[in-house]
C-alpha cells in the first residue's frame, strides 16, 4: 500500500471529491482526518472508513480553529505526514452582481483557507523533517471563466501560493503541488451534471468525452501523496480530460482515412 501508515488530513473531506479522497487514502493505508465544516459529514465518513479515521469539524479560515485542528491529530498520530487543501466553494454571479462579501468569501475559503491550515500544520512537518501538502486549484485557475470572477481569481492565486510555498520549503524535505480538476460530477456541478443542456453537451467537450468522477481527483491525489511523486515539486496535474490542452470547434473533427 502507497500510503501505509502515513497521516492524512483532508479538508472539505465530508462530501464529493473529499470523500473520496478520504476514502481513497485509506485503502492505500493511510489514517485519515476528514475535516469538513460540516461536523455531521465529516464524522460520518470517518465512521464508514473506520479503523482510527477521525472526522473533525474545521473552518479553514479560522486560524486558531487550523491549529486546535492540527493539535489534535498531532495528540492522536503523533505526526502529520499529508495536508490535502481540498475545501473549496464558489459564486456564480455576473461580474457586477457580485459583491465585497462574495469577493472575501471567494479568497478567504479557496485561497487563504490552504495558507491557513499549512501554517499550522507546517511546524509539526519541520519537526519531523518531512511532509506533503496538495492545494486544489482547478481548470478556473488557468482560463477566465464567465460568472466566476472571484472564484477565478482565488483558484488562480493557488497555483501562485503553491509555486512559492514549495520555493519557501526548498531544503525542508516538504513537497507543495496542486491538482487542477475539471467537470467533475461531484455535488459541486451536480445541478450542471444533470441538466439536460449542460449534461452531455460538457460532457462531449473535453478529449476524454465524458464528465469526471471523484475517483479520477483521487487517483490524483494518491500519486501526489505517494513517495512516487518524490521527484515533483511546486507543479501541478491538470485532471480535466484534457479540456484544457486541446479542443476542435464544429466542423473541425479529426479527419480519419480508412
């Protein structure tokens, strides 16, 4: 098992993608923290991966509610071993629909919330000489996407947190990179998932030619938290089916000669 052993704590853990990530880092071996700012969710993840799982509750943007989070699985585990900055949400609004709240909202939850919970894990880390954070950034952190002005933004600055973590932690044996997720059929997009304009019409927009599971994110996330990544530092895996990398307009498909 890849991860055998090692601590883990996944914020946002309690639904979606952090579920299964949680989910997915326990079969690999690992004793999981779900943290979730939902408590209810969070615990009960922790009661269906069993074994020493912990669910906690946690608002990332909560410095002195970070660092209780942190004591605690120190007090239980005696080491922190992975930092999965999973817990994410998102305004869809016109760009002048949206208001100063829902702009802090934006930062405080996607962007300052990873720089949050790293600083309190990161002297346990040092400690031990030895530590892995994964930010999640998404597809909004490489293009502008309409309706999403401050969820863009926020998603854009943590490829740019990642980058300069990983440089402040050059020599401290403690690896920060990011995974980017695409349409991915998770409570997040469910109401776009299942629409019947935008459900096969996303679907067919990617080079895969199908919408995401969470497994795919935490297929990912195994791979980053492993020793197999050891070699991958301040970077990040665009997990999107390819939505990014290429795409034909109408009547451009791929010409075939049989």
């Amino acid at each position: 098992m890849r991860l055998e052993q090692k601590v883990v704590i996944v914020t946002g853990g309690g639904r979606g993608i952090g579920a299964a990530i949680c989910q997915a880092f326990a079969n690999e071996g690992a004793h999981v923290v779900v943290a979730d700012i939902n408590e209810e969710n969070a615990k009960g993840v922790a009661e269906k991966i069993g074994g020493q799982a912990m669910g906690v509750a946690l608002d990332v943007r909560s410095p002195d509610g970070a660092a209780a989070m942190a004591k605690s699985v120190f007090d239980k585990f005696g080491r922190i071993d992975v930092l999965m900055n999973n817990a994410g949400a998102r305004v869809i609004k016109g760009l002048m629909q949206h208001t100063q709240e829902d702009w802090q909202q934006m930062l405080d939850i996607n962007l300052t919330g990873p720089f949050i919970c790293s600083q309190a894990v990161l002297p346990q880390m040092m400690n031990q000489k030895s530590g892995n954070i994964i930010n999640v950034a998404s597809i909004a952190s490489f293009m502008g996407r309409p309706n999403r002005v401050a969820y863009v933004a926020a998603k854009s600055g943590v490829l740019g947190l990642t980058r300069a973590m990983a440089a402040d932690l050059s020599g401290k044996n403690i690896r920060v990179n990011a995974i980017a997720p695409g349409m991915v059929a998770s409570p997040f997009n469910q109401s776009f998932a299942e629409a019947e304009d935008t459900g096969p019409a996303w679907a067919s927009e990617n080079l895969i030619g199908r919408w995401g599971q969470p497994e795919d994110i935490a297929g990912a996330a195994i791979f980053l938290a492993s020793d197999e990544s050891s070699f991958i530092n301040g970077s990040e895996i665009k997990v999107e089916g390819g939505w990014l990398a290429a795409r034909s307009r109408s009547g451009e498909e791929p010409i075939w000669d049989e």
